[in-house]
C-alpha cells in the first residue's frame, strides 16, 4: 500500500500527540498494523515495546524444541506429562496452544497438472454415503465411482458393501456404459486390489490381477498418502455428493442406481470439460471413445464365491442371512454364488438352490419343498417347525411360549392357533398383542386374540374375512342345546305310574281265571 505524505503525518500525529496505540491507529483509518508500524519505524518515532512477563513455560521451551526436533509426531498430551515431570505446573489446554507454534512446520508442496491422453487412463475409488436400513440389519452404502482422467466422463452404481465382487462388477458395469476399456486404472491401495506394500514392492490381489488380465488393463495403485495423484477422481466425489447425492430421495438401491444413471448421462455428461470449457464432457468422450480397448468376447465371473460347511439343519449361512439347501446334503461343504440379486448354492456344478438374496439380517430363506421334505421325514418337525416360525417373526414369542409350558398349556395346539394368527395379523400385531399378554401374565393364545381383536376395534379397522368352511366341518360345528333336566323327572314318574297299572291289571286277570 502506498502511504501519502497527508495519511503519515495523521499516523504520527495520532501517535505522539493523541497517544494512540498502533492497533487503535489502525483500526480507525482501516490500516494493517504492519503499515501504521512500518511508518513510525522509518520515522524513528516507534516506542520500544514493553517486555512481557516471564512465562511457567519459558524454561521447558529448549527441552520442548529438542524433544519435538527428534519426535516430530509426538503427541502434546505426552509432552505434557514430560514436562509435567520435570516441574511445569501450567494446565493442559494452555500448553497445547504454547506447543502449537514451536513444532516445525513442513513446506508447502507444489503440484504438477497432470495431462493424460485419450483413453489413457481412468482413475477409481470407493465413497462412504452413510447407511441404509434393511429390516433389522444396518448396512453401508457404498458408491463406486470410476472416471476416464481425459474426458473426466463419470460412472457411478451404488452397492451395500464394497466387498471385492462388487469392486469388479463395477468395473464391468463401466466398461460396458464406456463401450470400452481405458489402459491403466489407478487405485488406492485398498485390500480389493493390493494385499500388500512396501514401498515400490506390491503384491496384488491375485483376483484382481486376474481380471485385469482378462480386461487387459494395467492395475496401478498410487503412493501411499498421496491421494493427490487420483485427484480427478476425489473431485468427482465431491462433485457427486454436492450435485447429486445431496437431498437424494430414493426408495431403494434399484431406485438409487437407476436415478444415477440419468444423472450421469445427463447433466453430469453436459456439464463443461475441465481442460476448455469450449467442449462439454460429452464432446470431449466423442473425441476419446474410439482410442478405449475393445471389450473381450466373454465377460468376466464377478459373482461372490464361499465355501460354507453346512451344519446339522438344512440351511447356508451366507451374508448374515440363512437360505435353504435340500436336507440331503447337511454336514457337507458347498459352495455359494452370489451377485446382486440372486444367491445359488451348489454341490460341484449341481445348482441344489437359488434364492432371490436378502439384505436383512438373520433371515430364513426358505423354498417349501425343502422344508416340507425333512417334515414328511421327521413327525415331531411340525410343531418345532410352528415354534421357529413364531419366534423368528415375533421376538417376544419365546419369552411367551416358555411362561405358556410353565402354566401346563398345550404348546403343540397354541403354536398351531398362533401360526394362524399370524398369517391373518401380521407380525407387528402380534407382537403388540403378545406382550399385553405378558404384562398381565396371561400367556394363552386367547389373550393375544383379545389383545388383537381390542386393538382391531381400536383402529375402526373391519373384521377380518373368515374363510368358508368346508360341508363336513359345519356339521362337526354345530350347536346343541341341552334338554331341561326336570324331563327326565317326568319320564321316571309317568314310567311308574305304567308300571302300577300293569299290576293291578294282571292280578284281577288272575282271580277271574281262578
């Protein structure tokens, strides 16, 4: 800034004749106090600062340069016990702002912009958006977001975990929507791709390695630390989460993955090209498609494969779900192949199962046939059967069921009337009815019909449509009305009275004969 002639003889005016002190000069004539104090030294006029007082931190400060000048990282917390040690009564918080200005400070690093050429290289990376809730279960969603590093055209598919099946499919969901495939991918060192590292020595994840060779594409995980070396990638994520993920309403991942596609295919595909804002991202892609390699013949198996030994009941425990197997094959090992929306367990290349895949957590999917298989071959699985149904739908019906054996209820009858309840009620009502009943310690099957009848009425909601029963069973249900018990009174009185007459009858019969 460029101090006039008139704006200097006001700074010492104000300062030896007004007595204002740099900061107050400053702050009313809107200076730096650096200026205000650049002219009253080269005028000569500046008044030597007072000396400060001696500070409880001022005979530890050598010890806290050497102990910081051979451990750069250490924590102020163990610096503070150190010198706490050796005779500092400061507090903590104070001494961490004193320790602040006396570690050493790296330089600043100065990048390179980094050019690519067409179809050259893509970079990838996962992004963490929060959770999503499926039913009882709590599960990440994850975005995979690849970009062509020339044309900065993005690709983005949302999944529930990043495990390394849904690394790959999203690999090839992107070689597919890109028509291609670009010759080197960078990454983080993420398990996925990298087991391990030390330095310049990596040892590849060899199912990465071998997809990469189908796709014939160089894997090349960056540096460690230096995400800037993928920085198109971290700024398409940003990009992502402020232009399209922000304020999001979806239903589900279908919905979410579908709604990404035309965002990527639109806006995101229109929007300007970073290198010249001439082009659009679009233009750019135009320019790059024909250099992409072509996609092989056949596509790559990115199904999620396990080997699960099988316990003593029916089922595989796959993804914190179990899925139903024929009961033939328990205490053997079998594999699961599992993608997006299906799971199938096989015995070698036999296909024992296959299943529409849950996101829940501790289902039982189930196909009937197995199950109705082993009850035909075990009797007593029937009412087992009614019991693990009930419990698994209605978390109180354990506690239930266990009072219901202490009061010498049937179990096998109420588990059969209770499964019916729950096909008409529905689980959530039941479960509201079950514990009314065990707040007032009835625990019978009559009481959670009550409790859902109360509650039915409650709502206004109307009755339930009672299925028509069969011509044998409205004859085993119907009503007999008792006799009075005063007939059988009249009966045995009128049946003497018969029995005097006969009598008297037969005895005059006799006298006449006589």
């Amino acid at each position: 800034m460029v101090v006039t002639s008139e704006l200097r003889a006001q700074i010492l005016r104000l300062y030896l004749a007004e007595h204002w002190r740099v900061g107050t000069i400053a702050r009313q004539l809107r200076l730096h106090r650096d200026t205000v104090r650049r002219v009253l030294a080269i005028s000569s006029v500046l008044r030597a600062l007072p000396s400060a007082p001696p500070r409880l931190i001022d005979p530890f400060v050598p010890f806290i340069k050497e102990t910081l000048a051979k451990f750069p990282t250490l924590a102020a917390s163990r610096l503070y016990a150190m010198v706490q040690e050796r005779g500092y009564g400061g507090g903590s918080s104070h001494f961490r702002h004193l320790v602040a200005p006396l570690r050493a400070r790296p330089a600043a690093e100065a990048y390179l912009r980094l050019r690519t050429l067409p179809a050259e290289q893509a970079q990838v990376d996962w992004a963490h958006m929060g959770h999503v809730v499926v039913g009882r279960a709590k599960r990440p969603l994850m975005a995979f977001v690849m970009v062509l590093s020339y044309s900065r055209r993005i690709f983005l598919h949302f999944s529930l975990n990043a495990q390394m099946d849904n690394f790959l499919r999203g690999h090839v969901l992107a070689f597919e929507a890109w028509g291609g495939v670009p010759r080197v991918i960078l990454s983080d060192n993420l398990k996925s791709a990298v087991l391990e590292r030390l330095g310049n020595a990596i040892r590849f994840n060899p199912d990465y390695l071998a997809f990469a060779a189908h796709y014939r594409f160089e894997p090349r995980p960056v540096a460690v630390a230096r995400g800037n070396e993928k920085g198109r990638v971290e700024r398409s994520i940003r990009y992502i989460r402020d232009n399209f993920f922000a304020a999001r309403v979806y239903t589900d991942v279908a919905d979410l993955n579908a709604q990404a596609k035309a965002w990527t295919d639109g806006p995101a595909f229109s929007r300007p090209w970073p290198e010249g804002e001439q082009l659009t991202v679009r233009q750019a892609f135009e320019t790059e498609s024909p250099s992409l390699m072509a996609l092989p013949m056949d596509a790559y198996p990115v199904d999620a494969r396990v080997e699960v030994k099988v316990a003593k009941t029916p089922y595989v425990r796959f993804d914190l779900n179990d899925y139903s197997i024929p009961h033939t094959h328990v205490r053997r090992t079998v594999t699961v192949l599992a993608n997006a929306e299906r799971v199938r367990v096989l015995d070698g290349v036999t296909v024992l199962a296959e299943h529409v895949r849950s996101y829940d957590k501790g289902e039982q999917v189930e196909i009937t046939a197995h199950v109705d298989e082993l009850i035909e071959r075990k009797r007593g699985a029937r009412q087992h059967r009614g019991v693990s149904q009930l419990t698994q739908a209605i978390p109180a019906m354990a506690d239930f069921l266990a009072r219901a054996a202490t009061k010498g209820h049937h179990l096998a009858s109420m588990t059969r009337v209770l499964g019916q309840m729950l096909d008409h009620y529905g689980a959530q009502a039941m479960q509201e009815a079950v514990l009314e009943a065990l707040r007032r310690d009835v625990p019978h099957h009559n009481a959670v019909r009550l409790a859902l009848e109360r509650a039915r009425q409650e709502r206004r909601d109307s009755p339930l449509v009672v299925p028509q029963l069969s011509e044998r069973a409205k004859r085993m249900d119907v009503t007999v009305k008792p006799h009075r018990l005063d007939a059988y009174d009249e009966l045995q009185a009128h049946a003497q009275q018969t029995d005097q007459s006969s009598d008297g009858h037969s005895t005059e019969t006799d006298e006449d004969t006589q």
